[in-house]
C-alpha cells in the first residue's frame, strides 16, 4: 500500500530499473537534476493497479536548471550522452531555465518551480539522488492524487479557457485510463 512519500521512495529504492536509470542520469553533473513525470506517476500507478510488467514510458524526463546555457543542442548532446549508455530507453532532457516559454509562464526559478507548473498534479512528481546517492522526491502538490489516481490540472491551468483547453487536451491525447482503468479524470471545461 502507498500512503506517504516514504512509501514512494521506497518502491523506487527497491526497483533496479529505476534506481539505474536515475545513476545514469546522476552521470551528467547537471545542476538541479531531476527526473519526473511519468517516469514516477507510472510507478505509482503500476503498482496500485496490480500490475507485475511494468507500463512503457513514451519517454523519461530528466530536467535540469541552468540559465547559464539556454541552448537545446545542448539538451540533445546530453540525451546522445544518456542514450550511449543505456540505448534501450527514451531519453528526453530539458534544461527547464527555458521551458517556462512552451505555455507562457514566467520564469521558472529552479526544476522544482518548473515541476510544480507540470499541467496536472499527478504528473508533478520528480526523483533524484542527493550526493551520497540518497533517493529524494519532490512533490510540490503532495502524492495525495497521485495515490487516489485522481487527474486534476495544477493551479496554473485553472486561470483562464485557454490554459484549461491545455490541460483538456493533454488528458485527452494521453488517455490514461485505458492503460490504468482506476484512473479518474477531472475535467475543467
């Protein structure tokens, strides 16, 4: 049963997958590194519905902030980095310093700010290693709907129409609840 982020970090910790892919990421020395989204909220769900195969991921997140170097060859190298060690999985890295300019948001201050802007809560979860490896998540709206399977937008996508046709059509194009049936979606339009 998951009921606390204790319990989250500790699935992860005993999943090799996930704790390999999370070293692999750690190998780049990036700042404020995490990885997030589906690469948790999948886990979670995974493990709530009973399932022993484990769901595929169209991609794994790593994001990292660094305002320094804006660049998206920059992000590309470092997914060609991840993929020369392991080239079975499907690397996406954003250096979220620049991401706040896909929905017009301000500026992110750190990964943890960009996370917290994901569209829904349930995908506002991230991992990463401390330095002596140690398993940290950050949930910036709690693992409340994460562990109910509850699909609500964040506070930034019920402020106007437009940001909600955002989060309408991501919940719609992803159609979570084929893959995890216990699923609930919140529709705000």
């Amino acid at each position: 049963m998951i009921k606390t982020e204790q319990d989250i970090i500790q699935l992860v910790q005993k999943d090799v997958w996930m704790m390999d892919i999370l070293h692999t990421a750690k190998t780049l020395h990036l700042p404020d590194w995490w990885v997030c989204a589906g690469f948790v909220r999948s886990k979670i769900w995974d493990v709530l519905h009973g399932y022993t195969e484990r769901t595929p991921l169209p991609d794994v997140d790593v994001v990292y902030y660094d305002p320094s170097c804006c660049d998206t060859k920059v992000e590309k190298e470092l997914e060609q980095r991840l993929f020369s060690l392991h080239p079975c999985i499907p690397w996406s890295v954003k250096n979220e310093a620049r991401m706040h300019l896909i929905n017009n948001l301000p500026p992110f201050t750190s990964s943890v700010d960009a996370i917290s802007n994901f569209t829904e809560t349930v995908t506002a979860l991230g991992l990463t290693l401390d330095e002596d490896d140690g398993l940290v998540l950050t949930a910036p709206h709690g693992i409340e709907d994460a562990i109910r399977m509850v699909v609500r937008p964040t506070p930034y996508y019920l402020q106007s129409e437009e940001r909600a046709q955002i989060y309408e059509g991501r919940v719609s194009k992803k159609n979570w609840s084929q893959t995890w049936p216990k699923v609930t979606i919140t529709h705000i339009l």
